[in-house]
C-alpha cells in the first residue's frame, strides 16, 4: 500500500511491476470492484 501515486516514480514502479493499487480517494464500489476483479485474475 502507498499513499501517493502521483509520484511519476511511483506510478513507474507500480506500472513496470504490474502492481495493482487503487487511487485515493475511492469509494466502496470500486474497492469492491478491485477485489472482484483481482479474484477473477486468480482463478485463470
């Protein structure tokens, strides 16, 4: 977890590591729809 993805070397980071985040703020729905999807990847 970060706390700032504005950072352009952090957004790098996260794009060439294929890291999945969420950018503040976010509502529930979306969380919600991360995790979803995050499962979703998983079971491929």
């Amino acid at each position: 977890m970060t706390g700032d993805v504005v950072i352009p070397e952090v957004q790098e980071f996260l794009e060439r590591n294929q890291i999945t985040y969420v950018e503040k703020p976010f509502t529930l729905r979306q969380l919600e729809e991360l995790i979803a999807d995050l499962q979703k990847r998983r079971e491929r």
